[in-house]
C-alpha cells in the first residue's frame, strides 16, 4: 500500500542524501544510526507514557530507511551486506517499537490485555518478515498477506500519536488489536502459500535438510 509514496518520499529526503554524501557518510552508518534512533525514541519515551514524543522521534529516524537506500543508489554501493544490515536492523526497531509499547502498558499504561497484545505483535511481525525470508531461501515465494511491514508501522505510529494528541488511547487499542489479528492472519497465508508450493514440488525443500537454510528476514 505505501509503495506507491516511496517515489514522493525518496524526492523529499534527496537533499539529505546528497549533503551527508558530501560529509562523507556511509549509508551503513545512517542505518545504524537510524535504528539507534528508533530504538531509543521507543525504549526511553514510550516507558515513561511519553508516547506522543516517541512517536515523533521515531518518524524522524524511520526516515532513515529511505535516505540509505538512496544514498547507497546515488553512489553505486549498494551490496548484499548492505542489505542484509538494513533488513536485520529493521527487525531490531520494529521489536523495539512494541517492546516500548509493552513497557507503557506494564508501567503507566497499566493493562496486563494490553501488554500482551504488545507483545503478540512484537513476535508476529517478526515471524511474518521471517516466514517469507526463510520460504525465499527454500525457492518459494511468501510475499502475501495482509499485514505488511510498512503497513504495521504507520498505523501504530499514526494511532498512537493520534492518542495522545486527542487523548484517545482507544485509538492504539485498536490498532493493537487488528495488528495482532492480520499479523497472525498473515503467517498462516505464508505458511499455507508455501506448503501449497511444497505440495506441488516447487522449491528446494526436499534438497534442504531441516534448519539447514540461511534465510535472512526482510
């Protein structure tokens, strides 16, 4: 769904690119440093019930994500490490998004409902980036579902400072609860889609031997 506002967002965020290019920044460093941020802006603000200024620093170092991807293009140094350290990076900030948000609800929050449907989200997101990682290292394809991961993180970002700007914490409650549901949807669309390919013999599963794949999440 948000694909179709990378082209708008990669426009934006050029100028950027171009000036740490000119200071000599790697995209590798502003991934990392991206992620730093997110997770910070989750684990420190969103414990504390600060949940409107960790959105906002979120969103400021989500858009890292975009400004490495065009930096690496604009100086031709894109590489399979590169991606490799922007996809298991991305993990660790989405974790640390719901992470925060179980600590919210475990300290000012203080809903034991609400900290596990966190907590859901947190483990679902990250087995639905790796069931369709770990199928496409097998030979199948699992890009399905309904809960992809650009999707996920706008409309907890979104409802979450939306909440707290209107002080209308039904908003995140929601929005935890349909997360939690599509994400557990989405797995088992991957997990069906592939054993369907299984069935019908496509893939490299029957020369792969149990946990011997290398399937990185992305």
């Amino acid at each position: 769904m948000l694909e179709r506002f990378r082209a708008f967002w990669t426009r934006v965020v050029s100028p950027v690119a171009h000036l740490l290019i000119r200071l000599g920044v790697s995209p590798d460093a502003v991934t990392v440093v991206g992620t730093a941020g997110v997770a910070a802006g989750a684990l420190v603000f969103f414990p504390q019930g600060m949940l409107l200024t960790g959105v906002l620093v979120i969103t400021a170092f989500v858009f890292s994500d975009l400004v490495d991807g065009h930096m690496a293009r604009l100086t031709g140094r894109t590489s399979p490490f590169g991606a490799f350290l922007d996809s298991t990076l991305d993990r660790i900030g989405d974790g640390a998004i719901f992470a925060g948000l179980a600590l919210y609800f475990a300290g000012p929050g203080d809903s034991t409902l609400y900290l596990v449907l966190s907590l859901v989200c947190l483990v679902m997101g990250s087995v639905t980036s790796y069931a369709r990682a770990r199928a496409e290292g097998l030979g199948y394809t699992a890009k399905v579902g309904i809960a992809e991961r650009a999707d996920r993180l706008v409309a907890i970002l979104v409802m979450t400072g939306l909440g707290a700007i209107f002080d209308a914490p039904v908003l995140m409650w929601v929005t935890l609860w349909a997360l939690a549901v599509a994400s557990t949807v989405t797995v088992v669309q991957r997990v069906w889609v592939v054993r369907q390919q299984a069935l019908a013999g496509h893939g490299d599963l029957g020369r792969s031997a149990p946990g011997s794949g290398t399937g990185t999440p992305t």
